[in-house]
C-alpha cells in the first residue's frame, strides 16, 4: 500500500509538472553531453594497504542546447562504504552506478551542471577490534570531505583561471550525497577542522584523536601531511549553498551550528546500515544510532541520522528560507503527511529492513558471482544479487526511476529557492507591470498585474538587510495576497519574478 501511494503522488506530481515546464524544476533539455575522466587532483590512498599516489576525477554532465553560461553546479558523491564495488559487500558504489548517473543526467536535463566525483577509499571493516574499525573508518570519511572540498575548489579555479569549461556560476553550488555519499556531503558541509577533535574519534585510552593531520593535512586539504603532494587549488573558497543527503549520516550532531547552510534530507527509515534518525517504536528523534557494515553487520559508531540533522537544521534556523517558502506542491503535501513527518525531510517508510530504493543493478551478472556471506552456497542459489535483495527486495529499474523521481522533485523547489534560480539571470522588467497595495499598510498588501497576460511565478518578502522574509513559488497567478504575520514596522521589498524577468517593488509596514 505504501508503494503504490508513493507511486501515486509522483504521478500527480508528474501530471501538474507537465503543464509548464520551468528551468530547474523541470526537464526542458531532451539531452545531455557527459564529459569524463577530469582530472581534478592527487592525493594518497590506503586502498591497496599502503599509502601511494590516487589520482582523481570529476564526470560533469551538461545540457545540450544550452546557452546559458552561469548554471548552478550539483556535486554528487555515490554510495559504496568507502571500498570498492563488491570488496564492500554490496553491487554499487562508483561514479557510474545506476542512480548516481541517472540523477546527474535528469539535473542537466533541469538545467544544472552535474558532476560525480570520485573520492578516495579504503579501510579495513573486517577488524575484529571495534576501535580500529572506529579510526580506520573516520580517516576515510576525513579524506572523503577533503576530496569533496578540493573538487569545489576545482570548479571555482576553473571559473577564474580556465575559462569556465563548463558554464556555471561558482556562487551557486549544492551537494548531493547518496548512501555513503551522504557521510561525505553532510560532513564537508558543517564539520570544521577543530570539531572532529570529539571523544567519540579519539582513542579512548590515550584520548589521541584518530584522524593525524600531520599525516593527512587538514580538513581542506590546502595543507601536506607527511607525504610530498602539494595541494590542489589553493586560494579558492570550499563553500556551497544547499546540501542534500539521501542516506548517510552526520558523524555528531554538534557538528551542525546556527547559522550554517540549509540541509535537505531522505532517508529510509528501518536503513539497517546507517541510522534513520527516528525511534520507529516510539516516533522519538534518535541523534545516536548505530553505522553497520555492510560487508559483515559488524558496529562501527552511533552517529547523527538524517531526521536528527534536519530537526536541528530546522529548529536552529539554518532551514528558514527554505521554510518560509510554504511550497505547496504534491510531493511536499504528500510527504508532510506521511508518518514521521518534518520540513525538508522525507521519511520513506518501506516493509522491513530496506535501504537504497533508487538503485538498480545488472542482475544476471551479479547473480554469478559469489558473497563472503554464503558460505559454501553457490551462485545462483546466493549470489551478490540474492544477498542485496535482501534489503531491496523488489529491486527493478522501474522502482529506481520512481525514487529517483521523488528525490529530484524534492530537491528541485528547494535547491531552486536557496540558490535563487528563478530570478539570477533574468532581466528587470518595468515596474509598472505590477501594483502593490495598500501601501503603506496595517497588516497585509496585494500583489497584481496590471494590463498584461503575463502570470506571476514567485513573490518573495525581503527586509532591508537584504533577508529574505517569505517566499512562495509556483503561483502562475495574477494576483497574490502578502501577510505581514508578525513582522516589525519597517520598509520591505517585493520582488516578484515572472517567466521571462523580475519587478520589486517597495512596501512599508507601519
């Protein structure tokens, strides 16, 4: 039942999408040209059990068609726990998996820059000591963050110093993290360099921290360790604007402060390897629970999970702009009424232990291939693929497509309000097209076109210090009422965009 509900609500989605189709909300580019293989950097690696030279790279998919030179970037980590594909017990986990490309080619088709990087890996998740699995486990999330920040810093260089290959706007960046992935994107996006110095990733006899930054530089990587590669694109800045995690987790919930990036969330909510961060006994929030490997079920670390993150994003203020927006689209009324509801966070609530239903691999290989964890039963009795099916049951491309779908559709309204897509590079437009009225007033004002068939598309509230107080998207209207709640005395601006540019106007509360 509540597959065919979720399916539901995408197709109502799909259905009043299709009625008009707007850059970054929907697809208005029939196709995509990958560029991939960019060299971006080299760092060390442990993956072959010493320490030696990785290099690494960046797949950017980009519109075809597309004239538009200062595009918003998506970086996109894949999943993989931090091993290679099958070496982590699992049929996933590289920069060409099923999913991770499937999203970049649909964020293009949006109108985005898409890129999936390849990060480093490597750990030793069959330690019989929970300590050394513990260290071993947040040096290679550590080295994950510095791959993610350099690869930032990567695009900005090139912006400045290489012609900008790609056309994007070195402002406007997001990141999009996917099982492991999301490890990756929430860390990089809170975590500062004195934080990981926490009790939990230090040894917990010497109270030395696990992670050595004489060994692997700091947190950017903008500093050498111990082995002689110099950093890569110094100079240039690491933030980005909006992060989203679909899986994962934050490795501590102090890690996240006021005043930091807005965060988006979905996560599976019995995930049996990384915590969901909902007690699904007692619907409490849960900021501790347990990361399993997935190649033995071992206990790593209890870590923050992805409803934890999103409440405290929320209720620190972090998520404002995204929750003054008050969208009204069928997926976001869709989720909200789901159990375990929360803005910005979708609780996917499947049968049993799940995780992962948007991916999909080749099941007529993997069924040959035989897993640690059967034993002396081969393929294709127990398989790679019969193990994995054991937390994506119904595994198809079908289903894929349709997690997939809800993820973008999630993410687009958001990703298009925080980083102000709808109005970035559209002209002004006469002032005259629209009134506003009473102004001053009391308590609210209206918004409306005047002698013109054009439709407003979005009004936003901003006071004088440039923060924004409201914002409604998708109105297609040509009227539009603002409330003014409880906000102070003061002048205001409307800012209202339309298909083809933006007016703003001003208002005074008195």
């Amino acid at each position: 039942m509540k597959k065919k509900f979720t399916y539901l609500f995408i197709a109502l989605l799909f259905t009043s999408m299709q009625v008009q189709a707007q850059r970054y909300l929907t697809e208005i580019f029939t196709s995509v040209t990958p560029s991939y293989n960019n060299y971006y950097a080299t760092n060390m690696t442990v993956i072959t059990g010493s320490p030696e030279p990785q290099d690494l790279y960046v797949d950017v998919y980009t519109p075809d068609g597309d004239t538009e030179t200062a595009r918003p970037l998506v970086l996109i980590a894949h999943t993989g726990s931090f091993l290679p594909i099958g070496t982590n017990g699992t049929t996933t986990g590289d920069t060409s998996d099923y999913a991770v490309v499937t999203i970049a080619t649909r964020l293009a088709k949006m109108g985005y820059v898409a890129a999936i990087f390849s990060y480093r890996k490597g750990w030793n998740p069959y330690s019989t000591t929970v300590e050394v699995r513990r260290s071993q486990l947040i040096n290679a999330a550590y080295k994950g963050v510095q791959d993610l920040r350099t690869v930032t810093r990567f695009f900005r260089k090139n912006v400045a110093e290489g012609g900008n290959t790609w056309g994007i706007d070195p402002d406007k960046i997001a990141t999009w993290g996917q099982g492991t992935g999301g490890y990756i994107t929430l860390a990089s996006a809170f975590l500062t360099q004195e934080e990981i110095y926490i009790s939990k990733f230090s040894d917990p006899t010497t109270g030395v921290p696990y992670v050595d930054t004489l060994i692997w530089g700091n947190i950017d990587a903008t500093t050498t360790g111990v082995f002689p590669i110099p950093p890569f694109h110094v100079g240039y800045p690491t933030n980005v604007s909006l992060v989203f995690n679909a899986g994962g987790a934050l490795g501590d919930s102090s890690w996240l402060d006021p005043g930091e990036i807005p965060v988006l969330s979905a996560h599976v909510i019995r995930d049996p390897y990384a915590p969901s961060g909902i007690d699904t006994i007692t619907g409490a929030i849960q900021c501790e629970g347990a990361v399993i490997v997935p190649t033995n079920g071992d206990f790593v670390v209890n870590v923050a999970g992805s409803k934890c993150v999103v409440n405290r994003a929320n209720n620190n203020g972090n998520n404002n702009n995204l929750n003054n927006a008050q969208f009204s689209d069928p997926i976001t009324v869709a989720i909200g009424g789901q159990q375990y509801a929360e803005d910005n966070f979708w609780a996917i609530d499947l049968p049993g232990v799940q995780a992962g239903p948007w991916e999909f691999w080749n099941a007529a290989y993997w069924g040959t291939i035989p897993h640690p964890l059967c034993g002396t039963v081969m393929p294709p009795a127990c398989s790679f693929h019969t193990i994995n099916l054991q937390t994506n049951p119904d595994m198809s491309q079908v289903k894929a497509d349709h997690y997939i779908d809800t993820l973008l559709w999630f993410f687009a309204p958001r990703a298009n309000d925080i980083l102000n897509n709808v109005t970035s590079t559209q002209e002004v437009l006469d002032g005259g097209l629209i009134s506003v009225y009473p102004n001053p007033s009391d308590n609210m004002v209206w918004v409306e076109v005047r002698n013109s068939d054009k439709l407003m598309e979005r009004v936003q509230l901003f006071d004088l210090q440039g923060r924004q107080v409201s914002s409604t998207n998708g109105l297609r209207s040509k009227s539009f009422e603002i409330r003014r709640n409880n906000l102070p005395p003061g002048m205001y601006l409307v800012k209202v965009a339309f298909n083809d540019g933006i007016v703003t106007k001003k208002v005074m509360f008195r």
